[in-house]
C-alpha cells in the first residue's frame, strides 16, 4: 500500500488510512487462510467500489468512512432545508432517500467510465509489456517503460506499482495491491498472470501474448452483445419519457398536481415510489455496460 508522510496531512486522515489498510490486510489473511468469500464487511466492499470508481485516487485518499460521513452531512443539510422550507416531514424523508440513491448512482456511473476507460488501455498496455519484455527481465522496469505510453487509470495504477515495489523490494504484495484495486476481470486476470511470471522468471512476452488472444476473443463476444445493451437501454429511456407524458397528462386535467403531490401523504408516496423506480431504471442503464 502507499506510504504517507506526516507533512501537511492531520491525525484524523491518518486515521482513516491506517483503518483502510487494515482492512485490506485482514481480508487478505481470510483470503489465503479460507479462500474467497462471498460475505464481507460493507465498509470493504465500499472501499472496493470507492476505488473502483476512482475517487479514491482524485479526492485524496477518500475512505468509506469518510464518503459515509460527507453523505450523511448531505442527507441530513437537505433534509433540515426540505422542512424549514416546506414543513413536510414525509417529503424531506422522500427526499433524503433520493439523495442517497443518488449517491450510489454517481458511484456507479464513475465505477462504469472507470471501468470502460481501463479497457481501452489494455490491448496497449499488453503490447508495450511484450516489447519491453524483449529487452528487460525486471518487470518493475518493463512496467516504468509502459507508464510513459500509457493513460488514465491504467497510468496510475502502474505508478502506484513500482513505487510500492521499489519500496518494499518485493513486486508480490505490490501485484496483490494493485489487482484489489481493479475491478474489471481481464484486467486482473492479466495481473495474476504477470505476477507468477515474476515469481516463477517465465518469459512476460508470451504470456502478453496469450493474454491478448484472450482480450481479442472477449471483446469480440462484448461487441455481439452491444446491440442487445441498446435495445434495452432504449426500452428504458421509452419508459421514462412515457411516465414522464402521463405526469404532464395529469398536470393538464388536475388542477395544482405538484401542490398535491407534495403536500399529501399519498401524493408524497407516489413521489417515493416514483424516485425509487427511477433510480432503478438508472441505476440498470449505468451497469449494462459492466454487466454484459
């Protein structure tokens, strides 16, 4: 994992990292004492999607507790503004519920371009670590040569590689950070396989090139799946304009509809019903593309 100085960083942010990594030790000694488990704590998997997103990287060093905290701040500011301005419990409730959707949504559409922008990468990073390969056996070195031919996230990924590497003196714990960190299965199933290479000083080009067939074949079957993803990307865009003609039908032949959606219980509940399908709608059209 990174090593931190004390310079310009407080107690507290310490804190939150040192209780970060903690967790990523504890749930690899389970990983190698009971093998890979199905349940785990909400904060680990938390922390996985934090850096699966990206964020951890772009808003220094986020941790699960520290993204709860800045949501609940959130829930609780908005739901103070939605009564001071309106009175209505149930509707600040409603509302509260929308902005914590909202959160799960934003991670999961920055999880999705993360995802999509590290798969683009790969067939480059592929190509560069068989070139390099023919002239370097030190795979820390052929990974320093990739970082300048590479983009984001795939660059800083490797950045964070070489330098826990070089400062550990060992590229396994350093291959074991760096896979945690990656969500898409390509991805690290091309890390796991450059990491037995260096254990084991097997040649890295081959493996690259095994490791590219196998990139090839999969997306060519993700290409043949991509007109399905849009058919049904388009079945739910039509549904939400639909839902959307029948509020504004209802508006034209009720008189003060948002007065009584927002000032009724069973207006409120339609309002919560609504915001819940919604986000559901949304939340499935974000993680086609991780899914298909």
């Amino acid at each position: 994992m990174r090593e931190y100085s004390d310079t310009g960083s407080n107690f507290f942010v310490r804190w939150l990292d040192n209780r970060y990594r903690k967790r990523i030790e504890k749930e690899r000694n389970l990983q190698v004492t009971v093998g890979n488990r199905e349940r785990k704590s909400f904060l680990y998997r938390l922390d996985r999607v934090l850096d699966y997103s990206g964020l951890r990287n772009r808003i220094g060093n986020i941790s699960a507790e520290a993204y709860i905290a800045f949501i609940m701040a959130v829930v609780i500011i908005t739901g103070m503004a939605v009564i001071a301005f309106t009175g209505n419990v149930f509707l600040a409730i409603s509302i509260t519920f929308i902005v914590i959707s909202i959160s799960a949504v934003v991670l999961y559409i920055l999880s999705g371009v993360y995802y999509s922008r590290l798969e683009k990468e790969i067939m480059t990073f592929l190509n560069l670590v068989e070139n390099f390969s023919k002239t370097e056996n030190d795979i820390v070195q052929i990974f320093k040569k990739t970082i300048h031919y590479m983009e984001e996230p795939l660059r800083k990924i490797m950045e964070e590689f070489c330098s826990e590497a070089e400062s550990m003196g060992d590229s396994g714990p350093a291959f074991e950070n760096m896979i945690i960190k990656v969500e898409h299965a390509k991805c690290r199933e091309l890390f796991r396989n450059l990491s037995v290479c260096s254990k084991y000083e097997a040649n890295y080009d081959e493996v690259a090139c095994d490791c590219r067939t196998s990139m090839l074949d999969y997306l060519s079957v993700k290409a043949e799946r991509k007109a399905i993803i849009a058919n049904g990307r388009a079945e739910i865009i039509i549904l939400l304009i639909s839902a959307a003609f029948i509020v504004l039908l209802f508006s034209r032949i009720t008189e003060n509809l948002f007065g009584i959606l927002t000032g009724t219980m069973v207006g409120n509940i339609i309002l919560l019903y609504c915001s819940i399908v919604i986000m559901i709608c949304l939340t499935v059209m974000v993680i086609f593309d991780k899914r298909s």
